[in-house]
C-alpha cells in the first residue's frame, strides 16, 4: 500500500506524525462507455473553452470564481498557506464515547500508521483509547475541504474514519413513514420469531458480492455468442391480509439450508 497522506496526529500539545493508508478498495465489474456503432472506447477529454484544445494535467490548477465569469488561480502551494497547520495535522478537538455517534453518519476509513520515531506516542494514545473506551473527534483537510472525523483503536491499530456534518444528512420530514404501530399482535411476534431464528454472529467473511458473479456469467455468455439467462424474478409486494402467509412461509424456510448471501 502507498500512503496518500502524511502529516500529524495531535491531541493536546502531543503531535504523533503519521502516514494514512486507504482501509477499503472497491473489486467490482469494471464498466466502460463505448459508442454503440462500433464498441470503441469513449474517453473524457478536459478541453480548454478558449481555444478547444485538450489540456494536460500538468497544465491544470485551481481556479477560484471571485465574482460572475471571474477567477483566480491557486496553487497547492497557496491552499496550504490558507491554514498550514489544518493541512498538515488532524486535530483531536473531543473524545466522546463511540456509541454517540449515528451511524448514517459513517462514511470513509483509513488506517494509520505511525512515521518512524512515532511509535511510543501513537501506542500511548491506541491504549489510552481503549483502556477508557473513548473515540476521538478530529478535524483534517482533504480534497482542499475541512473534514470531520472519529479516531478509532483496535488492537495495536489507530483508525481514522471520516464522518458527514449533520448539514451532509437529509431529513426525513417529506418521507411517508407510518406514525403508529399498523402490525396486529400476532404479527409482531411472529415477525419477532423470525428475527430471532435468523440471528447469528455477524461474520463479514461470510459475505461477498454475488451480483458480480452474475454479471461475470452474463459476460462469458456474451463473449461466448450464446443468449443470455437470467436468473431471480423481481420480488413481489407483500399485501397486508397476506402477511401473516409469508412470516409464516418465512419461519419454514429458515429451516432449509442457508443460501447465498
């Protein structure tokens, strides 16, 4: 892995530096445009408006627009002098307890390691963490934009996970959610049955993405000039008089083999 970020880890007046890695990865189908007359490729090009050419990424920078049609170039150079210190350290500001926070909330994660001279420092803070059972609230900057984030300890590791603002969340006010309670009595304890003969630990090895294993058939199918097939039917809605039917139905089925997940 390459990290993608190095700076400081600061709570109080104790600055860890560290280098951030990426904890997650995307492994998916990959999907490209192609024109239809022909399956070429289609690329993006960035054209500059002035003289329609194609400008190279060495050629690009920042541009502010001050006023309508108006702008100002900066550099990197400049967004790190807007703060020098934001950029280049992510601040511990609280330490809450974790479950405070709403998950909707949880976006991005990132491991961190400490830089060479560091490790006494960050193994303090990693114990401190766990030993009061606290997460850190930090503020850093990405992308050229002030972020909020949780300082996490697991094992010997700290991890920092990006959060949303609460301005970043949609209300639900325009939604139609049902106020009160619309399940009879049976209902409910046969919906509470359920749940109860389906939990299990939550493992996440058990867990991997079956949808690309259709599409990766799809295209063997294709490549191979054969028709394709498809597999599953959309569901059906559950009507209200039946619901009890397909609790019931339910409860026998979770006594046949598991299928996939």
């Amino acid at each position: 892995m390459r990290p993608m970020w190095s700076g400081s880890l600061s709570f109080g007046l104790v600055n860890i530096p560290v280098s951030i890695y990426k904890a997650t990865g995307e492994d998916r189908p990959r999907f490209h445009w192609l024109h239809n007359k022909d399956l070429a490729r289609v690329r993006y090009m960035r054209v500059c408006e002035a003289d329609g050419q194609e400008v190279p990424y060495d050629e690009l920078v920042h541009g502010f627009e001050y006023a309508k049609d108006e702008y100002v170039a900066l550099t990197e150079r400049d967004l790190e002098k807007a703060n020098v210190r934001k950029t280049k350290s992510i601040e511990v500001v609280a330490f809450i307890d974790p479950a405070e926070v709403n998950p909707i909330l949880l976006e991005e994660a990132y491991y961190l390691e400490p830089n060479p001279g560091a490790e006494k420092a960050y193994s303090l803070l990693n114990q401190a963490l766990r030993k009061t059972d606290k997460t850190g609230v930090a503020r850093f900057v990405f992308s050229n934009r002030e972020k909020l984030g949780l300082i996490r300890a697991a094992d010997n590791l700290l991890w920092l996970e990006q959060i949303r603002y609460v301005a970043e969340v949609r209300q639900t006010s325009e939604l139609k959610i049902p106020a009160a309670a619309l399940g009879t009595a049976d209902e409910l304890a046969m919906a509470e049955t359920l749940i109860t003969q389906l939990t299990k630990p939550f493992k996440p090895a058990d867990y991997h993405d079956t949808y690309r294993e259709d599409v990766e058939r799809i295209v063997a199918e294709k490549v191979a000039g054969k028709r394709t097939t498809s597999v599953g039917d959309a569901p059906e809605p559950t009507r209200a008089r039946d619901l009890m039917a397909a609790l019931t139905a339910s409860l026998d089925k979770t006594r046949e083999p598991a299928g996939r997940h």
